[in-house]
C-alpha cells in the first residue's frame, strides 16, 4: 500500500507565538495529527494510494504578526447559502481570535478587486457583520469571470493586504491558486486561501459543500409543490429543473429527503428518453396506472438529447453553457403525449434562483463557523494555496490543485445512486 | 338615497326545525339582521344604490331533513391555497352539525361530476378528511372547462343528491349559476352553492378570497430572494411574475408586505415601457443611482405591449390566453441595455406554482372555516344559486348571479395603489 | 335611530397645501367621507347609537410646514409582531412623503421619553429602518409602566418634537391621551397619536390589531407540537397556554385555524372544572375513547378557579397579576387522574414568548404599513388624541377616549364562539 | 498499534441469494469492505486500538426467505424528529426491495409489545406509511420503561415475527440488547435490531443521530425569539433551556448556529455560578456594558448547584431524574440582582417539546432513508444484536453492546468546544 502526505504550502516559517495561548481552553493542532483519506480497509490495500491530510485547526506558531494585519475578502460565482455565514466568521475571527484591525470587502468579485481603486471596498468589523447571517446573498456582492492576475496582486499589494480569502467555485479557487502561484514568483508573502462554494457538491476532497444542506431542504419544499400540482389534474405531471451542472448531488439528495419523486435524472448517468424502456414510455405507463409523476431533472443531465443547432457555447467565466434539458424535457413530452392522443398537463419548475438565494439553515451555519474559523486558523499560520475541507468528520487542508483537478460525481454504483434507485423505484432499463 | 334588499333564491320554504336548537350557545341569525354593502356615507347620497344582504348563518328552520340527505363537492380551475380547508369544513359542518352520512367527492372537477359513472367519487366523512388540510392542492383533484349542464344535473339525480357545493372560481360560478337555474327549469330540489375560489382576489362583494393572504405571504418570500439576487450582482434585476390576470391584487399586497420592490405592473394601469419616464428609462436611471432593482409583474398587465402575431387565444375554460408579459419584460430589458451598451443580469421567477400549491396559512385556514361553515348552514334552509362572502366585517349571502357579472378591479385613485405607490416610491410618469 | 359622528380633536387648522398634492395620484380624502359604526340593519334601528367616524387618509391641507418639522417615537409595553414595520413606515411616509427630516426615537418605552437626558434617543431615517421589519420585536425597545406626563412633555419641548407616535397597549395608549390632554392644557402645539398595539386583539373599534394574525399563525404551529405529543403516548395531553389576558380572541382564532384543539378555555366564558360535565370529567371521557386530547387556555381564563392566598397583586404597569391557570390546570388534572387511578401523561407549552417575539407576516406586514401611514397622514394634518384603526374594510380615526374605555370581548352568543364549539365539539356542558 | 475487526452476531448463515440480484445496479457489499474507527493518524499509534467495523449495505447472500417473512416494530422513549421516516422507510424497503407482505407496528413502546393481546399491533405497509413522514412524532406512538424480556419475545414468537426493529435511546437499545441474549438462549431464529434515536446526539459510534440537526435548526430559531426578547427590555435575560441529559451536543450546536448566545452550559464542563468569574458577576458585568443577554443551558448542566432535598429520584425508564437547572437559574439570577438592586428582566423559555416535536428537515431525512435501508439490509442477512451508524462518511454495524457501553461527550479540550467558546467569547473563568 503505497501512501503520501499531502503537502501544503507555507508563506514562511511560523515562529510567533499565537494569541490564543492565553486561552487555556485551546488544544493547538501539532505534527502528526493528521487525517487519512480513506476510511475504507480495502481502499488501503487496493491501487489507490492512501493520503494523509494536514489536520485544521489552531497552531501554537503563527506566521503573520496580529498588529496592522490587513486581510481581505472576495466572493465570486453564483450565490449559495452560507456566503454571509462564511464573511461574517472570518471576520470575527480575524478581528476577535487574533486581533486583526483592517479587514477589507471587496466587491463584485474578482472584478471588484482588480478594479479596487473603481469599485471601493467595504470596511468590514464585527459590528458590520454582526447579522449579515441571516440573509441570504453576498453582502460583498459577486461577479463571474476572471480577472488579470496581476491586477489582483497589485490591488492587493497597494493596500498592504497580506491574506486573502477568496470564497468562490471552481473558477474562483483556479483563480486563487492562480495568484498563489503569481505571488510565489513575485516572492510576495501574501497568503491565498479559497473556501469552496459549490452549491453542486461537486469538489473532490469535501464531504458536503456549505450550503449543500439548505438547498436540497428548499428544494424538497418544490418537490412538494410538485407533487401537489401533479395530484391535482389527470395525468399531470411535476416537472421539476434543478441545480447540478455536471454532479446530481442535489437532485439526488432532494430526491431521498422527500420520496415523492417518481424520475431523478443526473448528468452521471446517461437515460434513455425514446423508445422501449425510455423516459416517454415509463411515463405513459405510470400516468396510465396512477395518472401523476414528479420528475427531477438536475440541469445537466440529458445534454446528449439536445441539438439547437448551436453547438458548445460558453459563459463569461468560460463554462460551458448548458442546453435547456428542463424545457427540452417539456416539450418532449408534450408532443410524444399529443402524438399518443394522450392529453397531459405539466407544470414547470425552474427554482434555482428560489433555492440559491436563502439564507443558509442551521446546519450549513455552524459548518460554515467551522469552515471560516478553521481557514483563518490556516492563513494566520502562513499556510497559502489551500482551502479547508471537511472530509469524513475532520476538518482538514487541501492545496487548492487538488480541489480543483477533477469534479466530484455521483458514482452510478455506490451508495447514494442505488439508494436513489431504491427510493424512486426508476427501472433500471431507463438508464443505458 | 336609493336602496334595495338582495333577493337570495330558495328551493323552497324552511320548515324543519334546526338540530343545532338542541345546541345552547346557537344564536340563530333571523329576519332584518341584513348586512349593508356601503360603508362610507358619502356613497349612500351618493348614484350608487345601497344594498342591504343578508347575513349569513344559521337558521331556526332548514329545508332539508338530514336523515338520508345526500350531498356532493366538486372542485375546479387552478389551484388555491385552502380549499382543502373548505372540502374539510363542508363535510364536518354536514357530519356533525346536521347529521349528513352520505357525501360525495367528486373528483376532477364538472368533468368528473359529468363523467361520475366512470370517474367513481370519493365518499367523504370526518375521518377521511381529518388532516387534509395540512397538505395544498385538492383531494378531489381538478379540471378546466365546462360540461354539459343537463349531463351534470343527471348525475346527481342519479345519486339522489341534494346539495351540490362547487368550489371553484368566475367559470366554475357561472357553470354553478346555470345548474342552478336548470334545476329550476326542470323544478327539481336540488340546491347549488358555490364557493368562491380565486387566488387573484378579483371577485366582486368579496373582500378577500380565500388562499389570497397565504398567496402574498408566499409571494412575499419570493420578493426576498429576488431582491437578495438582484444585490448580488451589479446591474442586476430580479424580475417576478406573479398572479393576476386582469387584476393586480397579489402583486400590490406583495409590495406592500415586502417593500423591496421598487416597480409593481398591474393589468388595471397601463404603464409605459419605452420612451420618457417609461419603464427602460426609469430603470436605467435606478441601476445607475442604485446598481439593482426589483419588478413586480402581474401576468396580465402590460398586454397591449406584446404582439405575437397570434391574436387571442383561449384556453379550454374559454378564458383569453394571456401573453407572457414575464418573458418579454426580460427580453425588452436585455434588447435595450445591449442597445445602450449597459450590461445587466436579470434573474426572472415565474413562481406561480409553487405559491399555489402550499397549504392555507392560519388567517385563511380560520377563513375557510367560516366560509365553509356558512355555506353549509346557507344550503340547508334551502337557498340555492348562491355563494356566501365576507363583506366588511361580516359573512353574507349573494346570488351567483351579482358575484359573476363583473372582476374587481384595483382602483387607480383609491387606497391600495396609493399605498403602493407611496411604498415603491415608482414615479407616476411610469402610469399613462 | 340615533346617530352621531365621532369627533377627533385638532390642534389647530389646517391651512398648508399638502406636499403630496405634487402626486398625481393622490386622492385627498375629504369631508363627508365617514365610515358607519354598524353594518348590521338592525342595529341601525336598536338601541345602539349610530356612529360614524372621520376615514383616514391623507388631507389636502395640513397643519405641520414639513420644513424643520421634528417627530418622536416610542414603543411601550409587551412584544408584538409589527411593531418594527409600524416604526419602519412612520419613518418613511414622515421622511419620503412629507419631508421630515428629524425624527427621534426613543428607547425603553416612556421611561426613556421620561429620562432623555440620560436615554439617549436613536436618530431614525430611511436608511437606518430599511430592514428592521424582518427582524421581531421593537429597535427602540420598550418598557412597562407610566411615567410623569410633565416630564415627557417637557422632553418633547426640550427636542422640539410636534408630533409623538405612541406605539403601545392600553396603558400606553391612557398614557398618551394623558399627555394630549394635559398639552391643550398647557397650551402647546404638539399631536400625540396612538398605534394600538396589543397581541390580544382586545380594542375596541378595531377589527383585528396588528400582530394578531402573525401570532395565532404562530399558535397553530404550538399546537401541531402538542398535538403530536399528545398521539404519542398513552391517556395523554398537550396542554397550551396561550395570551389572552382578558379576552379569548387569540385561543378563539388558533382554536379555528388548528382544528385539533379539543377544549378551549377563555376568559369571557366561565367553565366548570370539576363535577358533573365539568373539565376532567369530559377529558376522562374522552381519554378512555381516544387515548390522547389537546387543551388550549387563554392566560386569563379560569382565574376563579385558583385561590393561591395571595389575593389581588398588581405589575408595573398596574394591570391585575394573573394567576397562572396553565399550571393549575396541568396540577388540577395530574391530581385528578391519579385519585383516579389513571395514569395521564401531560405536556405543558408555554410559548408565549416565543409567539409574540416573531416577525409579522405578510398580511400583518401589509396591514403595519396602512396603519402607519394613516397615522402619519392624520397626525400631520393636526389631529391629535387619536388612534388609526381598520373598522369593516377600511380606515378611520379613533379617539383615544373611546378606545381605552372598555376592552373587546369574545362575544358568547356571537360567530366567533359559534364557531368554535361547532370546530371543537366540546360540550356545552363545560360552560356555566 | 493494536488493531480488532468488531464482530457482529448472526443468527445463522445466509445461503439464500438476494433477490436485489435481479437489479443491474446494486453493487452488494463484500467481505474486507470495512471502516476503521479513527480517522487520526496518531491516534493509529497511540494507546487506542484500532477497529474495523463492518460496512453497511445489502449482502449477496441473505439468511430469511422473503416469502412468508413477518417483521415487526417499535417505538419507544421520547419522541425525536426523524422516527416516522424510519418506520416508513423500513416498511418500503422490507416490501418493496424484499418482497416481507407483513410488518406489524407495535404501538406504545415495549409496553405495547408485551402486551400485543391487549394493545393490537397496527399493519403496515407502503400505502399506509406513504406521507407519515411529514409529520413529527411516532405513528405507533411510544412508552417509557422497560418490559419482561420473555413477555416480548413470547409476543413475537405468537405472531411468528422473524425480525424485530426497536426504535429507541440507551434503555431501548439495553433492552434490545436483552431480547436478542435471550433469545439466543432459548434458541431462536429472531434477528433484532435497533436504530440508535436520541436528541441529544450522546451514543458512541455515532457521528450524529437522526433528528439531531432539526433539533437544533429548532433550537436556533428559539434562540432568535430569546434574542428579541433581551433586546426589547433594559437588563434582559432570555434564558433558554434546550435538551442535553449528559451531553452539551444540541446546546453547543445551537450556539454555533445561531451565533446570538452569550453564555452556553453544558453537562460535561462545570461552570461557576457565584463569586469571581462566576456567571452572576460575569452576567452583571455584560448587562452594565450591553443592557442584554442570553443564556443557553442543558438540562443536564449544573446539577451540583441544586439542593432540593429530594436526593436522587428516578424515572419510569429508571434515568436519574434531573433537577430544572432552568427554574434553578432563573431564580438564582433573580435573587442575586434583586440583592444587588439592579431590576432585571427575565425570559425563559423551555422549548423541548416544541423541538423535538417536529417533522424531520430534509438533511435528516434523506439520513434516515440511509439508516433504515441499511439495517433492513443487515438483518435480512442474519444479523442481529446490532445497529447501523453512520461513522466518519460511511454507514457501519455496531453492536449494541458497544453502543451502550457508555455515552457520547463533549470533550473539553476538542473542536467543538474550542468553537464554542470562540463563538461566544464567554470567558474561561465560568468554567472550573
């Protein structure tokens, strides 16, 4: 069995002595309390190599001295709950654990920062942040796309901003290690640092995403207005679009918290929509017998099934744009029905605006104060191109390359996809 | 000052003693105990005729002797917070204040009363119905359009049954109005009451519908992350489309319960999309001043803006088919901020299911108890052809016919869009 | 029949154009446009005296140049749902409709009116309210208790305040008609305004008080706690005390909104505790055939009952300790069954607090905003002693005389209770 | 570095293949597919030994024939969000993945099995259970106190019951325990298992129990009710007593999630209530800098503070009776102030059943669907004397003997309490 410590890197040598020391209750993190990767016996004797990742948490040598600290904040992407959680606790703990006076918001995301001199940012203390939690959003407000590097380092630099957190996705933890990687070549002694928001679930390396919970709870609340819409008229049908770009965590979450969907749909895993054993024909069959369905369709999937005539398109942040599997789906099926002579009725639900935008629950809360708390732990330290992860019931550090080398997916033959079959009882002949 | 007494039908003379005699705390409501339908004295000098109603209630004598009477329920038209509150109420008034044992759900709406000898209803007493509340949507299911009157009479002959209550909105009232006088043409005894269900508010001598607070209260949160969306971006608009066909009840209460809108379209006022102080050149003067805006918008306001080239269309209940004015707000927005060279985000919510589909809230539970209670004590002592209504402050009753012969209207000078108004703080140029 | 038109005191004429005349959808309201006390024909031709009441809204001339124009606010006595909406819209319409821009407010209810010197008053503006009304309870806070008139009016002369915004119960509201009084008194050109405040809906002249509805929401969801606790365990109760200091409207309404309270005990209506169809009998009755039960008690009610030896004791405020017939009760019954040798299971909900500590719902939110605006409307255009309140389906000006001379009661024999003994099916032979 | 496979006992050997063969996507779990208990690397190397517990999931091979397989279950102790989703989703899974046609509900805990005769045991099935899971509570509703061992198992051999669930805390898990030894002496083929329900998340083994994050999503919204009240008087306390026997997990959780809490007592870590940086001075000292604060406690926190004379009393289940930590505080706290002169105000609130009440939240819910399918899996291949448990991110079987060996704790020195303590800044000093 093969395994490897996984290396995070360091601005410097932590040699001051933490603030917290005076805390008698504070257990500080040492060498050699690390986290292994895999949890599974056989795992460690099979080919994957076994990790052992740095264990989160305070340590008793820190590396940036607390007086005039400067540090700042960006988020980016779309908004998830649990951003203001995050803002707020990096905030407190900066400002309250070790000290730090000058914690600057910058807006509108990357943008924002590059544009810093355009676009002022905000002061942010304890008192600003104090109830930001329990609204949904950024307070600091987003943009997509990203930015020159150098134009971020610069705004960095010209206000003496030694820690940067930037709270963000895919992208945005590209662009954070982007700028690690810039700083190092500069040889600034500037910490980068993301926190990954993925309303998706979809980054390696993290059990659940904050926020995650939240969603899939909203969005069981649509599965209800589903269910009863479809109840309410013959052979009507709750079509529901939700979240999942390339990952169906959410619409397989949201599938188990409520059991009244009938279809769940994923971009993992490819169904057939025509012909024998095909989404239109399993349809009739229910609609024949119980006359009502609920499909959840994660905005991903099917992708193979739509051909606009537009090929592959991207956005400003240079993903792909999906096609409109959701409206696809629709329109699908009202014209096999009407083909049928079959009259249905579909109602449409397109929440995601709904689900994003609400505050993040009490769960995703107090993961979040863990989250914040443990990524200033880290950054205070001198630990650079990293973010905090939890994985299995510790709070570890990933470099950020890691994070973002893959996409988490939903495993057509593990543990969550064959609950998901059980719960929906979809024949298996849907998918190919 | 003219004035006039509303003459409610009757199937004939209330002869039977009242079981509920026995019962000690039972006021009965008795002769002269009318209510008025003016309120302010200016109207009684006024042209308008006062009109006095009757005040709804139980009385001394009923028609109906409650041994082996025979009742039916049948629901119809969209969804509406409550009406399981009513089906519920119905059926325990009946039960347990007058002693009915055989009541008849009939499923998917006039279809279902038409077609009862396939469509077999649901028997109804306390027991099946002791928690249907809770969830939205109807037990009975629903349907659109109407059926051939003679064919739905015939179906409850069939069945013996003596009262019908038909829950529904303006078609499902009209329909209820022509079984009624069909009755009479063919003088059978059979009592038809509606009860009023219209999510919009829109039915005259009603002061509020039933399912409407719970509707604004849910439009209300939509307003939330609509306003949380359009802070997270620069630029941004979060554009809502909300109920209200040709009357703009829901999206005014909506403002008013939220105020975070900043424009509130009605289909009553027309407003001014391009040019001087219409709404592009508002809105780009807010972005700039603010940098986000949120719009409110009635589905059938601004309808003379669209030409499709399709003309009017109807739906199967015979109503106009309105155009998506939700669609095109965001694609005029869009056409004309790309002409100005301006990039904007919009986030648009089409949220009309998932208000709809939730369960009554406790002030139109409660309501649907009092509706529901009325309409039953109304139907017994015979009266038919009619619906019960709130009215001020207390319940009345008033003929189908008075319910049907016109929408309410928000009135441009009055109250409510003055409070709006004053809460948006939208300018008037916006208004023609 | 006898009539009479309420009289509203002034302050002086009013003589300055409105500046909501630059509005040209503003409909002034103007004289004649009164609103009648009854809607009932025949109370018209009872006893009762006929009245109608001056209808609120906004006057084309005023009394106030808006110019240097100094405001005051003050929020007095227990929690409510609202309060926070109520400040938010006096700011606004004062700031945005007619141009105050000095408002105050002040903290601790009239201790800190009393005590400004020491107390230092918050500056309110637009931007300071903007979101307050998403959070429960009161920003300027409150206390109980009178305090000196002279001393607060010495206050508001010292700060050059013309108008005072009282947000408060029947203390406060006696309390502000003591300070208008003793200000004609002395010759002083400052209105004082009421906005009745009270969770328990007992004022009269008003149909519903702000917060009502949001609390009896509240309540039903106690009870669906209570409920469920009750079904799971053997002969057991979910016992609730609920408010209702003197009147049942807020067991009454949770009562109706709920339907799975079984007995509801208020204070208007004696009931019978031990005996012959008393309480525990009914409640042994009914434990042997349902196994469980749900009881909900106004705090008010049954305080015959309890004889603790202590006798009459008065709080600050001087309204009468209640004895705590919550407790009695559960004490009552635990000794009951166990002289009978039935073990019952009871739980206790207490959750005041936590009802009346939320944040309006959408329709208390709407209804804040309509009350707050008239106040304003009717405050600056010199009225002054008086109180805005929803009578039937619209708005009219109360004096505070008349508003503080007796409290609303449920009526025995009226729709309310009706309604209840029909939704409960308790017995009549509970009430003596 | 001691390492031990934990061994789970099995009631014979499963030869009989599953009929969850026929689905193309179940992957079966195989033998070596275990997880170890510590994820730390020292903790590998430390004194600890380490353990492999084999993972959940359905076997290849089972041991009870589908046909003619009869199952049973029971609820016992207090009610816990969550349990209505495992009665449902044991009964799907044991009809619809494994074809069992009769599952009987025993109803009133280990009461309503001894005495199956008396108290007929409910049938269960998917359409029976299809919506129970939206509501809170048990539908087979529950007891407290243990049964004769012989007297259950005998009601289980009358109705040929072959698998038993028992859905409980510590005494039912013991009690569970005892079953499946004596059943093992007397030479039955009766496989039993529990499913661990306890609020208060204090089970080894156990990274979380089910309900746990309702409760404290619950208990957070408490928290802003207690916050709100503190801010709405001079010198006010909300006082929350939330649940916690011997454990601070609900307490502590609900700190961090909400954030508002000033003083958070738990169980485990003692806390000073008089004399220096006690948490009456501590307390004064904050209302004289902020006029408000809230206090959560467990109500297992603080027993040696109070004398009642009582001594130790016990409960029906035989747990030590608590003494009201709560009443003991508020009146503590009053006293002491009182003596001082300062007025101040208390709130309290005790919320338990309002919480644990409740239906479960989505994250829960899709958790229990996990639970449930797993220990339907496992004992259907013959396993008995068990529980699953979700450890670290996978679902293990543990047998019941570990699981009640001792209680779970708030360690004083880990992460949880570190964040406790960073969150609410309260000082070190309260705790001794």
């Amino acid at each position: 069995m093969k395994s490897k410590m996984v290396n995070i890197k360091k601005i410097g040598k932590a040699k001051i002595p933490s603030p917290l020391r005076k805390i008698k209750w504070v257990r500080f993190v040492s060498e050699g309390d690390d986290v292994i990767s895999h949890i599974h016996r056989r795992s460690f004797s099979g080919e994957d190599e076994l990790k052992y990742f740095e264990a989160a948490g305070p340590r008793e040598k820190i590396y940036y001295k607390s007086e005039n600290l400067k540090c700042g904040i960006v988020t980016c992407g779309g908004l998830c709950p649990g951003i203001n959680d995050i803002i707020r606790e990096i905030v407190v703990k900066l400002y309250q654990g070790y000290g730090v006076r000058e914690i600057k918001g910058f807006r509108y995301g990357y943008r924002g920062l590059a544009k810093a001199d355009e676009i002022k940012p905000m002061s942010l203390d304890p008192d600003v942040v104090d109830s930001i939690h329990t609204d949904g959003g950024s307070i600091l407000s987003s943009s997509r796309g990203p930015q020159e590097t150098d134009e971020m380092i610069d705004a960095l630099i010209k206000r003496d901003i030694k820690i940067l957190y930037a709270i963000g996705g895919d992208g945005t933890m590209k662009g954070a290690h982007d700028i690690a990687r810039r700083i190092k070549e500069r040889c600034l002694d500037i910490s980068v640092a993301a926190v990954a928001k993925t309303i998706d679930n979809d980054i390696p390396y993290i059990d659940r995403s904050f926020g995650f919970e939240t969603a899939f709870q909203a969005a069981s609340e649509i599965i209800d207005s589903a269910h009863t819409e479809s109840k309410g008229y013959e052979n009507c049908i709750g079509l529901v679009k939700l979240m999942g770009r390339s990952s169906g965590f959410i619409a397989s979450a949201t599938t188990l918290a409520n059991r009244n969907v009938n279809y769940c749909l994923i971009p993992e895993i490819p169904f057939k929509l025509k012909g024998d054993g095909g989404l239109l024909e399993v349809l009739k069959e229910r609609l024949h017998r119980k006359g009502h369905a609920v499909i959840v369709v994660a905005e991903g999937a099917g992708q193979n099934h739509i051909d606009d005539g537009k090929g592959v398109e991207k956005d400003a942040s240079g993903n792909v744009k999906l096609k409109d599997i959701g409206v696809y789906l629709k329109k699908s099926i009202e014209e096999h029905f009407a083909d049928e002579n079959i009259p249905v009725n579909i109602k449409y639900f397109n929440p995601s605006y709904i689900i994003r935008s609400i505050p993040a629950n009490a769960a995703d809360s107090m993961y979040c104060v863990n989250l914040a708390q443990n990524t200033v732990h880290a950054t205070i330290s001198g630990r650079t191109d990293m973010m905090v992860s939890k994985c299995h019931s510790d709070y570890i550090h990933v470099p950020l390359s890691m994070a973002t080398e893959k996409r988490k997916k939903v495993d057509s033959r593990g543990r969550l996809w064959r609950t998901v079959m059980g719960a929906t009882h979809q024949p298996a002949s849907l998918f190919i």
